[in-house]
C-alpha cells in the first residue's frame, strides 16, 4: 500500500508522516531529502545550479540512500547537511528541472516498489504514485504555518522574526506551485486536511483514521 502526503512547507507533514509510518510499520520516504541532496552534490561539485545539463549529470551521480532518521549522500552521512539555509536557498532551479524530477521520480517509485510507504512531497500524489489506495493534501493557513515555524526555532534557541518567515515561505509556496514539472497541488482524489488549531496528535490520529478506513475499503474490494 502506499500513502502520499503532499502538502505546502510548514504543514507539519515530515514530523506527522514519519509517526503515521511507524505506526502503520511502513517505510518513510522524505522525497524532499532527495532534492536536498541532490542540490547540496552540485553545491559541492561548485557548479552553476541553473545549468540544467550540469545539475543532470550531478544528479546522475547521486547515491542518495534513505533509512529511519539518517540520510546518506555517496556513502557520506549529510542528515544535518542537508537542512542548511544555505541548500533550502538553492533548490530551486533542482527543483524545477524536470530531468531531475523525472529521476527522482523514477528512484522514488523503485524504493516503494516492493513494500508499504508513507511517501511524503509535493507531487507524490500527483505524479509518482498516481494510483496510490490513500492520498493526503496536508495543510494549514500561511499564517498559522509561519506561527509553527517561528515556535519551531524559538524552542531550539534560535532567533526568529515572524514577517520574515511568513514572506520566506511565501515565496516557497510561490515557487512550488508555479513550475511546470511536478507543481505542488492536491491530486483531485486526495483527500484535503487543513490543520490549522489542531495539536501534531489530533493530525496524526485523523490521518491513521483515513488510512485504515482506506485499508478496510481495500479489503472489502
Ligand atoms: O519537504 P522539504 O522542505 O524538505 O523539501 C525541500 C524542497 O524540495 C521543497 O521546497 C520543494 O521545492 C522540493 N521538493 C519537490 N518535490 C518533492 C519534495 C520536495 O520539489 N516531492
């Protein structure tokens, strides 16, 4: 069975689908740790990221390796690497190279070939997986989503401004939505849950509600 859950940044949805995944005792794909890799090999390599022949051929020779909470670039361990500011920053022109998606993709549908997946993204419903048995949009009000956020670093001490995160992420909203290859909407079969006042346990236990009544509709099929 795979579950997508696709979704804007700040919706809460890695933290959620890494417990829906432990829960249901399926594998957790962050395909965004993908993407992330692959524009931390090309800051590496120092090449211009909007030469899309260049990103290619960097993302070709990604080993990107995925296990419960680590992330592995060509052997190399970059779990921490890879959230910098400085790669969030860049991974616009990866993202929106459709050679590279179609690659991504392709690994992506290797990886939940043969086992049960919580896949988590922007175009996981949409283009990887577009027969998924259970597809979830996963959202909240900008507002409330830049509120998450600035708690998020507080609590780790770190310094943040509110209307400074709010624009951040509306230009990554803007950025995600606009491109043509693999836009961040909700397949017209998944289901929508907005989050806004909802604790991170209340989302968790409404997700595993709609996978298992998707589970028991499959059995009954
Ligand atoms: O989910 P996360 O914030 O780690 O994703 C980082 C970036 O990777 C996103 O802002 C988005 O541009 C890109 N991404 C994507 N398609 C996915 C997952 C992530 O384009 N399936």
């Amino acid at each position: 069975m795979i579950v997508t859950i696709d979704g804007p940044a700040g919706a809460g949805k890695s933290s959620v689908s890494l417990k829906l995944a432990d829960a249901l005792g399926f594998f957790f794909l962050d395909t965004g740790a993908m993407y992330r890799c692959v524009t931390l090999a090309c800051l590496r390599a120092k090449i211009d990221l909007s030469d899309p022949s260049a990103a290619l051929e960097i993302a070709k020779s990604c080993e990107i390796e995925l296990a419960k909470g680590s992330v592995k670039l060509n052997r190399d361990d970059v779990t921490r690497e890879i959230r910098n500011p400085t790669v969030a920053k860049s991974i616009k022109p990866i993202a929106e190279n459709p050679r590279i998606r179609e690659l991504m993709v392709q690994q992506q549908r290797k990886i939940c070939a043969d086992r049960h997946c919580v896949t988590e993204g922007r175009d996981q419903g949409t283009v990887a997986f577009p027969d998924a048995q259970c597809k979830i949009f996963l959202t909240a009000s900008p507002q409330e989503r830049a509120r998450r956020r600035v708690q998020q670093l507080l609590d780790n001490n770190i310094d943040a401004d509110y209307d400074e995160i709010l624009s951040q992420q509306n230009q990554r909203d803007q950025n995600d939505s606009s491109r043509q290859a693999g836009p961040l909407r909700a397949a017209p079969d998944a289901i929508v849950v907005i989050t806004d006042g909802m604790t991170e346990q209340q989302v968790l236990e409404h997700l595993l509600g709609i996978v298992k009544d998707r589970l028991g509709q499959g059995r009954r099929q």
